[in-house]
C-alpha cells in the first residue's frame, strides 16, 4: 500500500492512496501473482479500511488481476484490546468489535465499505516510530 510516511505533513486520500498503489503493482506484480495482502503499517483501523476500500474500487482500465486483500493485525485488534480490556465481562463487547472489523475489511475488499462502522479505537493512530518486526 503505498501511503506517504507518517511525518508527511500533506497525507494522501484514499483516493490518492489507491491510484499510486494500484499503479505501482500494476508495473511491476506478474498478473500470475494470485493475491496481494496489505499490512496496516501503522495506519488507524479507519484508515486501513478507507485506503484498502479505495484500492479495490480503483478502476485502472481493468488491469487488476490479483485478489486486494488484508493481513492486518493492530488494525484490527486495537479497538478489541480497548473493549475487552483483560476483563472477562468485557469478552462479548471485545468480540462485538472484532466483528465490525471484520466485517469493514471484508466490505473494503469487495470495494463496498462505507466508511459508517464506529469502533472503540477506529480513528486512533496505530503508528509506532521507529516500529521493527
């Protein structure tokens, strides 16, 4: 996904985000490449959504091969942890929020998310500097 860093001061739309991604794989992914799946990168968990729905609604003349998808992680854990918060009382609103998340990436993949699902952490930023695997 290619997204400016996230000290740019001039951040991309998913609009923007979209056509330079798509663009790029364009160039340089074999069509016999099955899928690609994006990592959130720090992105919050709207963000992640809102990028990965615009990348699947991009129309660049119909050269897009490959299933889009997601292999997010803090991107779809944040608002859980937030919900549940170590609380067994908190395990079916935990589970609730992981369902929302779920669900905004399966729409996002299929290029029909909304935008419209609120989650505990949806718009926190997930950027760690300096951040290694």
């Amino acid at each position: 996904m290619v997204t400016p860093g996230m000290g740019c001061p001039n951040q991309a739309t998913p609009e923007q985000v979209a056509e330079a991604t798509v663009t790029v794989l364009a160039r340089t992914v074999p069509p016999a490449v099955v899928g690609i799946t994006f990592l959130s990168g720090g992105q919050s968990e709207e963000h992640a959504s809102r990028n990965l729905n615009a990348i699947n609604k991009f129309d660049n003349g119909g050269r897009k091969p490959w299933a889009l998808s997601f292999s997010y992680g803090r991107a779809l854990q944040a608002s859980v942890l937030k919900a549940w918060q170590g609380k067994q009382e908190n395990v079916k609103a935990a589970q609730n929020e992981l369902q929302k998340r779920a669900y905004a990436n399966h729409m996002a993949c299929l290029g029909q998310y909304d935008g419209k699902i609120e989650g505990a952490s949806a718009g926190d930023s997930l950027f760690v500097a300096n951040h290694q695997y």
